[in-house]
C-alpha cells in the first residue's frame, strides 16, 4: 500500500472528522464518500482495509466487516489544504449498501468506458474466487482447478472459431463473451492480473507506432 499523508498534518474539523473520497483505483470511478476520525484513519494505515467513523451510530465501523464487501486500500493521499483524504482502493464488492458498485449511481449509466465491464467482471470473478459462495458456475470453476478452466478455455476457442465458419453475428458475439469470461477466469487462477496483460498490449501498440517495418 502507498500512503504519501502524514497522520498529523490531517486537519480534521470541529468534531474531528475528516471527509473521505474513496476511489476505485482501476477505473478511477467514485466509489462512495464517508468520514474518518484521527483512530479509523489510523487504522486504515495500519490494516491496509478501509475504516470509517459512522456519524450517526457514533462508532467506527470496518467496510464489509459483515457483507464481505472489503476494499484494499491501495494508497491514500490528502488535498492541498489536507483536509479532504482521497482514498484509492481494490474493491472486493459493491461499495452501496444497495448492491451497486457505486454510491454514486449515475456513473454506471452514464459510463464512457466501453470496456468497463471487463474491469467489474475480473472483479466479480476475483469476488467468486474469495468468498467460494455455493451454487456459482464461477464457484464450480475454481473448485475443479486449472485443468478444468483449461479444458473450458479451448472449447470456447473452438466455439469461436466455428461461429465465425458459420458467419453468424450473434453466435460468434454470444461464443466471444464466453471466451472472454473464461479467460478472465484462468487469468485469476493463474494469479496474473489482467493489468499486466493489457499493459503487454499498450506496450506492442506503441512498439507497432515507431516501427518502420
């Protein structure tokens, strides 16, 4: 976890709290917005999971103590007047009491990311491979091992390339997103983050941009 804040240069307000902007550090979507206190803060630093000060039970509470809905903190900045903390985090789940991923409800809909359902998907499927909840197709997927998601992986490759012999639009996209949340899958159990992948790429894109072959 990066901490670039010093606990004692926060400047917290009249009741000692301090608003805190909790982010997804993937996506960079808004996740939710609470309070901290100079002890949650703290505890935030040292456990590397997200602590708030609840306003109106007047206690601390631990995000997802109870739904499993964790956040990893990933690093933790203040602004300029240090009295507002910006807090980037993995989320392990919806961060809304809702079930929505965000507080901030718009930002699904009016997503201009394309490829954002990839990012909540790997997500999801991390989620799956954490809690193991009974009844779950990605469950069962992980339980069997690497040779199962193996053998998955190459039949929706075969799949794939029979709907394209076949020239059928909607066989190959429903086959394609088969594939894709296959590969998520066996990229988990293999433990190597989708990150890397899509960095690989970035990198051959701009690679292809300079060569002159």
């Amino acid at each position: 976890m990066k901490s670039y804040l010093n606990l004692e240069q926060v400047q917290f307000d009249e009741k000692g709290l301090v608003p805190a902007i909790i982010q997804d550090a993937k996506t960079k979507d808004v996740l939710t917005l609470a309070y901290m206190n100079k002890e949650s803060l703290a505890i935030t630093i040292e456990q590397g999971e997200t602590w708030f000060y609840s306003r109106s039970r007047k206690s601390l509470w631990h995000k997802g103590e109870t739904s499993g809905n964790k956040q990893k903190v990933v690093s933790l900045h203040y602004d300029c007047d240090q009295d507002v903390i910006l807090v980037q985090v993995e989320p392990m789940g919806p961060a809304c009491h809702t079930g929505k991923y965000s507080c901030f409800h718009g930002i699904e809909k009016g997503d201009s990311d394309r490829l954002q359902i990839i990012t909540k998907l790997e997500q999801r499927i991390k989620e799956r491979d954490v809690k193991r909840p009974e009844g779950t197709y990605t469950t069962y997927l992980f339980e069997k091992g690497m040779d199962k998601i193996l053998k998955k992986v190459g039949e929706e490759a075969a799949e794939v390339i029979i709907a394209a012999k076949n020239q059928s639009h909607s066989e190959l996209c429903y086959e394609t997103a088969d594939l894709i949340y296959h590969l998520l899958v066996l990229l988990q159990e293999a433990k190597l983050p989708l990150d890397r992948v899509l960095n690989e790429l970035e990198s051959r894109y701009k690679e292809s941009l300079t060569s002159t072959s």
